[in-house]
C-alpha cells in the first residue's frame, strides 16, 4: 500500500508554545485512521497542516505524493458543525452542490453534471428527501450526513472528519460509523475523536495526539474493545508516553 | 396622509424623494442580506463612518462630496478586509479606531472649511427630500452596477459567507471576493447615507434585511422580501412624518425597528405553535 499522507518531524508554533511537535505520521491508502487526543491537544492543527491551511513551521508534509495545498482538491474536508451560523438561510441541496463552485463560474447556475452528481449523492446518504430543507430544520444527524455528501461530490481520494459525533446521540453515531466503513471500501479516511470506545470496533489505525504523536494498529492494542475502553487512558499513556 | 399624496403629485422634489428611496430599497436589500447572513454589521459600521472623513476633506478640497465619501467607503473597505484577513482577533479593535479616525477627521475637516455646520448635519442625519436629479442618476448606476455584480457572483459570495474555509478549500479566491464583498457594501451604504444618514444607516440596512431572514428559506428570497420591506419603510417613514413635519430618516428607522420587533414577536408566536 502507498502512503497517502506522509509527516516528517512537523512541528508548529501558534505563539512560543509549540501545538504540534516532531509529529511523524504515515497514513496508507485504504486505512481508517482515528486521531484521538484532550482538547488543545493539536487535532485540528494537525488537520489543518494535512489540509495546507496551515504550514508547518519545520518538517514536511506530502499529501498523495505533492504539497498539500496542491492535494487540496482530492481531500474531502467535513469540518465540525458547530463552526457554522445555525441560522444560515440555504438549503440542503445548495449545500452539497457548492463543493463544484469555482472562482470562475460566472453562470449564477450550476451545469447538469453537478445537479446530477448531487442527487446521486444525496440518495447514496439517504437524504435525497433533505434536499430542500433549511439547513436548520434537520436534526444533528442530518445535518452531518449533509456536510459528509458536500465533502463527496468531487470523489476524494481522502475524506477527513473533525468530530462528526461530537453532538449526535449513540444510534445516530453508528449510522454515521457504518455508513464510513461503506466509504471507506474506496477511499481513505481519518476522523478526530476523543472517544476510542466506540470509533475502534470500526478503524484499523489510532493515532494519539498531545503535542506529539504515537500511532498504533488497532489489532495490536490488547484486548477486548470493553477492556481498551476502560483501561485505555492508562494504556495508551504509558504505551505512547504521552 | 392625503396631504402627502396631494403634495407627490405637485412637488417634483417629493417625486425624486420617493423614487430615491425605491432605488436605495434595492440596493439595501440585497447587499443588506450579506451583510446580516455574514454577519458583518460592525464591519459596515466602520465603512459608514470612516465615509465622513472623505467628505470632510471633500469639502476642505472643495470638490464633490460624494466623490470623497465613494473614495473613502472604497478605501475603508480595503483596510478593514484586509485587517480582517490578518489581524485575527484584533480585528474589532482596528474596526473601532478605524470607525473613530475617520469621524474625525470629517469633523477636522468640516471645521477648517467655511460654512461647515449645515452640511455635517446633513450627512450624519441624512435629507431624502434634498435628492436632486443626478443624485437619482447615480443611484440608477448604482443600481445596476451592484445587481450585476451579485447576478454573477451570488453564489460564490454565499458561500464565503456559509463556510469561508470551506470556500478556500475548493479553491475559491476568498480574500479577492471578500473584499469585494465589502466594496459593493460601501457603496450602498454611500447611497444610504443620503437617504438616512450615516448615523442611522446601519438600521436601514440591516433591519428589512433581518425582519427577511425570519420568514423566508434561501438569500434570494431573503433578498426579494428585504427589497420590498425596504420600499414600504422608506415608503411609508415619508408618509408618516409628512404631516406633523417631522424628520424623514429618523422615521424611517423608527418605523423599520418597530416592524422588526412586531416580527420577532410573530416568529416566536408562530415557532411556538
């Protein structure tokens, strides 16, 4: 397998203090990686480095095999939805559809292929229904699917969540996790959590992040989910020094 | 209020009143609504303020006022973009200086020049019943410069307004369009200042625009109702203040702020149900 995101000693400093510090970090195509970690801890940093938002104050970082500002456009990017206006007056379908919006489109319309594309994608997510719904009259659940089928109209070859579960309840949470592990038979993904009990029964990689990185393979964690869960804080540490 | 129509028909300068504010409703609605969807009503208060500046030195200059206010609108725009681009969370204090400074030196200027007094009062309360002609020309240019503009780039300038980093990510140039965005809003809230003043101008762009949001499902028909929200308000503030003689910017707003609250009002009652 190719590695698809390759980090090499990244630091990076907001202020003095570093956020991110001698990360190394290899994803391959095709994993299902977890970032978990305590807030303030650099996940979103780090993301936003994969992303070429942000550049890395030393080291580098190849994302499929170019610069990640180069590789933008083959990553699908769901941020978390507490970062939008929940009062934002646009519809579901309007939503999905500005992902093929470019600087250049000067027609106030989009071209058939996209319509196209979007519909197929809103059934693909089981929310063709939404389509003309106010973004706020959906549920949480809904409203995640939306920004996940925004990240996948231009068929990325990475998909990369910020805490798609932060606000859903536990059954919309597996639909969300089933419906990546489907994703995932084609595309490579990585999401940030901070809870390892319910993500490891579905990823096959966990990355630790505080400052600085340890990842690990999901089958050489020991032991029941149940026994990781409950044990893992303690594990982790000491396995990562973290 | 048959008083005042009786008079619409006589007066050519209550006709240019009346058609300036149809043209500035236009405007005000629909840049009104970016403004209130990307939330930047501080930002368009610094503009409006930092206009005064260009037309005090306008005056001292002893050119066009109008031409100054445009430059400094302009001019405002660009800095405040660009600071909120990179100053981060200094961001609304450079607005507030900014928003200050260019006050006064407005009333710096005003002062140096002969005769200054009326004139301040003009701009910062605003006269529709003092449009003249060319005034109604550029507020037709206006017009049709400003809607062309968001015909062609409404949706790129609804999305930096739902998800700017989103925007940036699918290679939108955000920066470019935000200061754009930011123009085009300058520009209107010149035409405002005409109308109500720059001390009330903000109301005016924000309240038809606002009082839209709560009972409409996409920009665009947010747009569609502040137009006509618009035109009622300016509309009927004339009527309203025609015969007790009293000023017509200041009922305008009264009237816009009174709407909006009965609407607030309505909303809560209607999502309750």
């Amino acid at each position: 397998m190719r590695n698809v995101i390759t980090c090499k000693d990244v630091t990076f400093y907001y202020d003095v203090q570093p956020a991110l510090q001698n990360i190394n970090l290899e994803i391959e195509e095709q994993d299902f990686m977890a970032i978990l970690g305590p807030n303030g801890g650099g996940k979103t940093t780090l993301i936003k480095l994969v992303l070429g938002l942000l550049s890395p104050s030393s080291g580098t970082i190849e994302v499929l095999e170019t610069s990640p500002f180069k590789a933008r456009k083959n990553i699908g990017y769901v941020p978390q939805y507490g970062a939008f206006d929940r009062n934002f007056p646009i519809k579901v379908k309007e939503v999905v559809k500005m992902s093929e919006l470019k600087s250049n489109s000067i027609l106030p319309w989009y071209p058939k292929e996209v319509e196209k594309r979007a519909n197929q994608i809103l059934e693909q997510l089981q929310i063709k229904h939404l389509a003309d719904k106010k973004l706020n009259e959906l549920s949480e659940g809904q409203k995640q699917r939306t920004l996940i089928a925004r990240a996948l109209m231009t068929d990325p070859e990475i998909l990369i969540l910020d805490e798609p579960t932060a606000s859903i309840d536990t059954n919309v949470e597996k639909d969300v996790y089933d419906m990546l592990k489907e994703l995932n038979e084609t595309k490579t993904i990585i999401l940030i959590s901070h809870d390892i009990g319910f993500v490891s029964t579905y990823v096959n990689k966990v990355t630790c992040l505080n400052i600085c990185s340890c990842t690990h393979k999901i089958d050489e964690i020991e032991g029941s989910i149940v026994d990781v869960y409950n044990r893992s804080l303690k594990f982790l540490h000491h396995k990562c020094n973290l | 209020m048959s008083g005042f129509f009786d008079a619409l028909l006589h007066h050519s300068f209550l006709q240019n009143a009346l058609f300036a504010g149809i043209l500035a409703s236009i405007v005000c609605g629909v840049m009104g609504t970016f403004v209130v969807i990307k939330r930047i009503t501080f930002i368009s208060g610094g503009i409006a303020h930092a206009v005064l500046g260009g037309v005090g030195i306008a005056y001292f200059l002893n050119i066009e006022p109008l031409i100054g206010a445009f430059a400094f609108a302009i001019l405002a725009a660009i800095i405040i973009g660009l600071v909120k681009l990179k100053a981060g969370q200094q961001e609304d204090t450079v607005i507030s200086a900014l928003w200050a400074i260019g006050m006064a030196l407005g009333v710096i200027f005003m002062y140096l020049t002969p005769g200054y007094s009326v004139d301040l009062l003009t701009y910062l309360f605003g006269n529709i019943l003092m449009v003249t002609k060319s005034d109604l020309l550029i507020l037709v240019i206006l017009n049709v410069t400003i809607l062309s503009v968001v015909f062609v780039l409404y949706r790129q300038f609804i999305s930096i307004s739902f998800d700017e980093e989103y925007s940036r990510l699918r290679g939108l140039n955000v920066n470019a369009l935000y200061i754009f965005l930011l123009i085009l809003i300058a520009l209107t809230i010149v035409v405002l200042i005409q109308i109500v003043g720059l001390i009330l101008v903000i109301a005016l762009l924000t309240l038809p625009a606002a009082i839209a949001g709560l009972f409409t499902r996409t920009p665009a028909s947010m747009m569609v109702l502040a137009v006509i929200l618009g035109m009622l308000f300016t509309g009927g503030g004339m009527i309203l203040s025609y015969e007790p003689n009293l000023p017509v910017g200041a009922s305008i707003i009264i009237l816009s702020g009174v709407v909006y609250l009965v609407a607030l009002n309505l909303k809560k009652m209607i999502s309750k149900k």
